[in-house]
C-alpha cells in the first residue's frame, strides 16, 4: 500500500526551501534517516526549481512512501513537455546555466528517477530509500508507474 505523505502546490520562486522543508518533514516522518533526507532535499530543489523555470503554474510537490523501503517525492507542474533525463555520459559535456538538474537527480538518487505525463502537465519523481541506499532503479521506476496508472483515468497513455 503506498502512503501520501504530503501534498502542497505553490508557483513561487521563493518556496523552493518551503518545498524542500515540507518533503524533508514527511520524509523524517516516515522514517528515513538522515543519509536518505540529506539526498531528497538536493533532489527536491533541483526537481522544483526546474519545475519553476520550464514548466507552468501550476507548481506542486508530492510525497508518498513504501513503508520500511522508499519514499517517493513528485514534483509537478502543468507545462506540456516531459523532460527527458539525460545519457550518463551526456551529463559531462552539458554547459551553461541550464541542463543539469534532471542529471543531478539522477546522480543524487543512483537513476532511482523518471517523468511522465499526467492529466494537464508532468510529474518529475525520484524516489529515496529510506535509509539512504541504492534502491533498484527498475523495481521503483515500476512502482511508481502502478501507482501512476491506478491515479490516471483510464484514457491517458501514461508512460510511453
């Protein structure tokens, strides 16, 4: 059974450390150790951030657990465009201001990561076991896609 933490929308650049302390409390709240804290609040910065600068408003962050294995944090927004992660070995080559953070949460979370669209918008998600270890990035990533057909309507193609 999956758990919601949390669920909050906010669309200003002024709440990212208001996201990141929110996903850092339901995360503490359900038992992850500090190792596991340490890396969704880099990951959920840079998810909300991005979220903020590509996406649209809405912005919105959710946050749900497995319990005893992972947590799960979501970050939304209702811009049409799924971003795509990025190769390992493109991250080294990726310059200027823009372009890094889909590949800083894919190193922050060990690939334990993804997007897919949803309803009007996108959901960025990265998952976080609970006490900090590598979780396997294909068992999660097919959890969170249950999870995300069970919440679909059933006409949405979810994950292409």
């Amino acid at each position: 059974m999956h758990e919601v933490m949390c669920v909050w929308r906010r669309p200003g650049p002024e709440d990212v450390g208001l996201a990141r302390c929110l996903t850092d409390g339901a995360l503490a709240a359900a038992g992850m150790d500090e190792a596991g804290l340490g890396v969704a609040r880099l990951a959920v910065s840079e998810a909300f951030t991005n979220a903020l600068l590509h996406g649209r408003p809405e912005v919105g962050v959710e946050v749900w657990a497995r319990p005893d294995r992972c947590g799960v944090v979501e970050v939304y927004d209702t811009g049409p465009t799924v971003p795509v992660f990025p190769e390992p070995e493109e991250l080294a080559w990726v310059t200027g201001d823009h372009g890094r953070g889909l590949g800083l949460i894919q190193a922050f979370t060990r690939e334990a990561c993804g997007a897919y669209p949803c309803g009007v918008g996108k959901r960025v998600w990265f998952a976080v076991a609970m006490d900090g270890r590598a979780l396997d990035a294909h068992r999660t990533r097919a959890l969170v896609e249950e999870r995300a057909r069970l919440r679909a309507p059933r006409s949405t193609a979810l994950l292409a």
